[in-house]
C-alpha cells in the first residue's frame, strides 16, 4: 500500500547558518495563527553553550545599527553577550600608504557606531537559543537532496537525507538559506552568474600594541584590501597572559588568489604574510602579533536575477554574494530576510506563506538594496584592482580628496543602512 502523503507544512528552511536561523525566529514569531516551521541542516542543534572565554571565532561581522536594531525587536539583544561585541565610532580609509586618507566618523552621520563587531557564533548561538526557548521551529539534521513543485503548484515535496536515513517533507514555501554554492538553488533550476574577483580574503585576529579607540581601518592598495576591525579590549586573554595591552584587531586582506595560495602554503609563507602586514601597519602605529591560524575564502560576485521560483525563494548568501570589502554580505542577507518578514506579515488573509505574489512583493523590496550594495563593492573592488592599463590609470591618477566625499557617503551610508 503507498504510504500517505507527508502533511503539508508552512515553511521549510534548508540552512542553518546566520540567515536560516534569523529567518526561522522572524517567522516564528509572525503575528497571528503561527506557521508550522521546519529547519533543515546537516548539523545537530547543538546545545546554546556559551563561547569559550579568550577564544573567538575567526569569522566576525561588522553589523549594521539597522540589522540590529531589527534583531533586537526579535528579542535577541540580552542573548547577545556585551562583552563580545565592539562598537566601530570611526573607519579610517586610504588608498596607497597609510597614515593619508579620510575618516568617517559616526557622529558625522547623527549616529553613536558605524556597525558592531560580533563573531558569527555569538550570533548563531543566540539565534539557536531564541529558537529554542521559542519552541516552535523543528530542526532536522540532514541534506536536502531533491526537491519537486507538485503539479497543482500548491507545494514543495523534498527529499531529506539524514542519519537515520532520507525523508519526504512537504512545504508551501521552501527557502533556501544553504549559501554560496546552494544546492537549493540547482535542485529548483534557478539561474545564477557568478564572477570570481581572482582574490581570497584572509582573516585571522592579531594582538595589538595600540588601542583601537573603536576604530577601523581600512586601506586600499594597489591589488588588495587590507582591512581591522576593532574586537574588544578583553577579547583574547592570551595577549594579556604574554605580557602584552590585551588590545586586539581582526584582519580581513584581501587579495590575489595567487598570493593568498603562497602565503597560506606553509609557516614560511605565513611569516612572508605577517611580515608583510607589519611593513603595511607600521606607518598607523600599529605593531600587530598574530594570535589565531590564517583562513582564506575565495571572492566572487554572484547574481540571481530572480530569486523566487514557483514556491522556493532564496535568501542569503545563497541569493546574491558580494565582496566584502564593504562588509556587508551578512548585513544583505538579513535586510533580504526583513523584506520576506514584512512581505508575510503584511500579506491578505486569503494568502498564503509561499503565494507568489508575496513572495514578488518582498524581492521587489529588497532588488534595490542588492542591486546598489553589489555595484559599489564591484566598483571599488574592480577600480582599485584593475590589470587593465586605464583602470590603473584611473586608481593612480584619482585625486582621493576629490573623489572622497563620494566615496565617504557611499560607504557611511552603507555601512549604517
Ligand atoms: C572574508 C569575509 C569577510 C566577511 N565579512 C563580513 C562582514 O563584516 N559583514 C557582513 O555582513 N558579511 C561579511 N561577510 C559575508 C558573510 O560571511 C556571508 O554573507 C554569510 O556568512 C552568509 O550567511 P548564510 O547564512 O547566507 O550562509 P552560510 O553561513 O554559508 O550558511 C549556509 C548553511 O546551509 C547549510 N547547508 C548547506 N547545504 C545544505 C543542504 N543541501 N541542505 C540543508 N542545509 C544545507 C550549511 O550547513 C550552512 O549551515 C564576509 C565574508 C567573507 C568571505
């Protein structure tokens, strides 16, 4: 006898990662008749523990007042430990050798911080935590590995492959939260571009000899993008425990692929980097001890001209990828997930979660704000670094006082949308 059909659930989500999870806690905590969620993600939910003092992440975000304030109203601020965020008040800029450039100051802009430094655990562990205290999204350990629209258009039916085996669920929207190289996207034929810069950015955290008075640096050379972010004062003990301020910053550098490769080879390579760093700091006073191992993530600018298909949507890393020089990737993938939020909770009660219609109303919402974040970073990122005789030209011959003011406006007004 065929098995019955699975019941048919609201909204399944297929990722586990920052965007997954806030997407999960904004629709769980949607007004009225609550939707039946499920999570879906190759890892366990793993037990809210808290980070380990002294040892953070490698993967730390600038967030922008705005994503914040729109997690906090999501009741995520007391999770959030204090301690572990770092408030950025200034960004000092420059194009070719620091100490010359510009600084954009938060206060310029009528506002106390330009974004808060925070690692992505702490922010996943506080997602999961508002989840499970919220109790009301069901998490599946698994991989989606197939996925059909039903023939009415009414649902999704997908395969689950988990530990104990593969399961069928069946949605009325399916998001696809499972980043860059989305299986989701694939599964449900959605056309996508993508552009490798030909660049890796590598990050680590650095002991500092200077405080960083809750600024960050950014500076802009000739083929690369050398960027600190602030992290609290207390944040790595070890620094403290060798003698040291116990002032700390993470690096985030990227450059070409071919000399991300050789500096990440071997010891030899990661001291030619931490070399390297030194002479580029020197000038702005900073002398700097690496404190974690060096990782590199390979850049691209990826597009997904339409994100929705039938009754599967895209969010996240996922639906567009940025470079991150603006350090906004995150920052989009949430305002993405703020524009489905509104699009549900403002839907006609004859709609429902996966109506195409809504589903149009939150892309359109958010397109411009894509759109505009990956010209500016494309923008910057292909000026500076062009091979071609008059981009050089162009990056060279700019007066950056002139351009500044555009450039200032532009960044600031990223940095705090
Ligand atoms: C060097 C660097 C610095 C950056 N700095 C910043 C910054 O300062 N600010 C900022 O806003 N952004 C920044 N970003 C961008 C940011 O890292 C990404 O935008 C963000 O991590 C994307 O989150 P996501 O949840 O969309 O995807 P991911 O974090 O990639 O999560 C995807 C999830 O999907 C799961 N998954 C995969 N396949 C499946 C499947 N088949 N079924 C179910 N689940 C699946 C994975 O396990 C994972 O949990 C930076 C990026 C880089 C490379």
């Amino acid at each position: 006898m065929p098995s019955a059909p699975p019941e048919t659930l609201d909204v399944v989500i297929a990722g586990g990662g920052v965007a997954g999870l806030a997407a999960a806690l904004a629709l769980s905590r949607l007004p009225g008749k609550p939707l039946s969620i499920t999570l879906v993600d190759p890892t366990a939910l793993p037990a809210s523990t808290p980070g380990t003092p002294g040892a953070w992440d490698l993967r730390v975000y600038a967030m922008a007042p705005k994503v914040l304030a729109w997690l906090a109203e999501l009741g995520l601020q007391p999770l959030l430990d204090a301690r572990r965020t770092q408030p950025i008040a200034e960004m000092h800029i420059a194009a070719g050798a620091p100490p010359k450039g510009l600084l954009l100051s938060a206060y310029e802009v009528g506002s106390t911080e330009l974004a808060v430094v925070m690692e992505e655990g702490l922010l996943a562990r506080a997602l999961r935590t508002a989840l499970q205290v919220g109790g009301r999204v069901r998490w599946i350990s698994g991989s989606v590995s197939a996925l059909t629209q039903t023939e009415g258009g009414d649902a999704v039916e997908l395969t689950v492959d988990g530990d104990t085996g593969a399961q069928q669920l069946r949605a009325r929207l399916l998001l696809g939260a499972d980043g860059k190289h989305s299986r989701i996207r694939d599964l449900a034929g959605i056309p996508f571009t993508r552009r490798p810069y030909g660049q890796t950015g590598v990050v680590a955290h650095f002991a500092s000899n200077q405080p960083h008075h809750a600024g960050a640096w950014q500076w802009f050379g000739a083929d690369d993008v050398l960027a600190l972010l602030p992290l609290p004062d207390s944040a790595d003990t070890r620094a403290a425990e060798r003698g040291r301020t116990g002032h700390a910053v993470s690096m985030v550098w990227s450059m070409p692929a071919g000399q991300a490769q050789a500096w990440l080879a071997d010891d030899t390579g990661q001291a030619a980097l931490d070399a390297a760093l030194a002479e580029r700091v020197r000038p702005a006073g900073f002398e700097l001890q690496r404190l974690t191992p060096l990782a590199g993530f390979e850049l691209a600018l990826s597009k997904v001209p339409q994100p929705v298909r039938g009754r599967v949507m895209l969010i996240g890393d996922a639906a567009h990828g940025v470079h991150p020089l603006a350090g906004q990737g995150l920052n989009l993938g949430l305002h993405g997930v703020m524009a489905l939020h509104r699009a549900l909770a403002e839907r006609e009660a004859f709609r429902d979660c996966g109506d195409a219609r809504v589903l149009a109303r939150a892309v359109r919402a958010h397109a411009e704000r894509v759109a505009g974040m990956q010209l500016l970073t494309d923008q910057l990122a292909t000026l500076f670094h062009s091979t071609r005789p008059w981009g050089r030209w162009a990056a060279g011959a700019m007066n950056l006082l002139g351009y500044s003011h555009v450039l200032k406006s532009r960044l600031v007004r990223a940095a705090i949308a």
